[in-house]
C-alpha cells in the first residue's frame, strides 16, 4: 500500500567540494610550508558538486538517474542518506531507509563473516536484537556455510560480494537507494540476488535507482532524472528521459 506518509523533499540545496592543490608536495616545498604564519588560502578551491537541487518525491516513486561519470547521480543519493550535508538549502527525508552504497565498505577483514554481520548491521542503523534475528537468513542466502566463521580477509570477491549483499537487502526499507548494485557469484546467486532486488523494489514506497545501464532504468523505473555536471537538466518519462541522455549528452 502507497503511503502519503514516505517522502523526500529537498529544497535549493547545494552541494560543494574542496579541492586541495599540491597535496603530495616536495620534501623542500613540505619543510618550508611548516614555518609559513598561515596556509596558502589560494592552495584551496572549492566546486559545486550539486548545484540548485529541487526534489519531492512520493511513495510509488521509482526514480532513476542518469548521466556522465563525475555528474552528481552518487553525490546526490550520498546527499540524501545524510553522507554529505548541503551546504546550502535542506534535505528532509521521512520513512525507513536503507541505502545500497558501496556494499561491504565497513567491513573489517580481521573480523569473522558472522561478526561482520553484526558490525555492518549496526553501520546500517539496526540493532543486535534484530540483526541476531536476521543471522541465520542472512547465512542461507549467502551460501557461505561453514566459511562464515572464517575471517572475511580470506574470502574471494565473490564470497565478499554474496555477503555484503546478503545483509544490505534483509529488510523491507520504505525507502530504498540503489546506487550500481551487481550481484556477484555464480548464475544460481546472481538468479538469486536478481529477484530479491525485484522484490524490494516491489516492497519499498520510494525507490532511487543510479545505474549506467538505461535498459534497466527503463524497465524499472517510473520516472528519470538527467543531470548534467552537478545539475538537474530534465526530469521526466523513463523513456524519453533516456533518449534525451543519450541524444544530448552522450552523443
């Protein structure tokens, strides 16, 4: 059921990046820059990595972007979860939400699969009680059997890739952010991985889709955005936003 109560809306946010020059000095440059009074304000820059965001977004959304590398689609997701505050204008976001960024990244390879289930639980938001209720599930989706008390530095990709994936899709989010997600694994896995993404999709009032695959984007989106070095230049059907891409910035 759509709720009216799942939304996220921002408004003339603005987003922007410091560039550092020279970071990796000489040994000459680094020894005299420590007897400067104060640095070199000319040394840093800044870019607007997003630039006049204007977003609403409702439950039954299933929203795709698109655009060049370096455009602002993972910047404006990361925006979204809270990665990266706007330096200008707001972000508000209601509803449960549980973001597929760059599976895996807090991991600790020291650790064990299943410790590793507890800790990336716990980066996601969710507490012991219902990560100890989701161990097993996790464990028989991933197909890591006895490797799961193995610690993960001597997992393969794939094994690496099965877990993280494994815990990042368990739950129903209200809200749900995507950015580039392959299943890794052999084709039963990836068969696997294939339909509980369908299913979460299905389940989530709100979805926000990154990847540079449009097909994918048109089968499984309602609605698209085309940005264009940090901007929103179209926003639209699925369809005629992507040939728009293609047309306009891609050719």
């Amino acid at each position: 059921m759509i709720s009216d109560k799942v939304y996220i809306e921002i408004e003339n946010a603005w987003l922007k990046f410091r560039i550092y020059k020279n970071r990796s000095p000489a040994l000459k440059e680094a020894i005299l820059s420590r007897f400067k009074p104060k640095p070199d304000i000319a040394e840093i820059t800044e870019f607007d990595a997003l630039k006049n965001i204007n977003l609403s977004l409702r439950g039954g959304d299933r929203v795709g972007l698109v655009g060049l590398n370096g455009a602002g689609k993972s910047t404006l997701l990361k925006m979204i979860v809270g990665i990266y505050p706007p330096k200008y204008g707001n972000v508000h976001v209601r509803g449960k939400l549980t973001p597929l960024i760059e599976l895996g990244t807090g991991f600790d390879a020291e650790l064990s699969g299943r410790e590793n289930i507890f800790l990336n639980g716990a980066l996601l938001g969710r507490s012991y009680k219902q990560m100890k209720s989701l161990e097993q599930e996790i464990i028989d989706f991933s197909e890591l059997g006895e490797f799961i008390d193995l610690p993960i530095k001597y997992y393969s990709s794939g094994m690496h890739g099965r877990l993280a994936f494994s815990i990042g899709t368990i739950v129903d989010p209200e809200i749900l952010i995507v950015d580039e997600i392959f299943a890794t694994g052999d084709a039963h896995f990836v068969n696997k991985a294939t339909n509980r993404m369908k299913a979460l999709f299905t389940n989530s009032q709100i979805v926000m889709l990154v990847s540079h695959d449009t097909q994918k984007i048109v089968d499984l989106c309602n609605r698209v955005l085309v940005l264009h070095k940090g901007e929103v230049i179209n926003d639209g059907n699925p369809k005629e936003m992507v040939d728009f891409y293609l047309k306009e910035i891609v050719a």
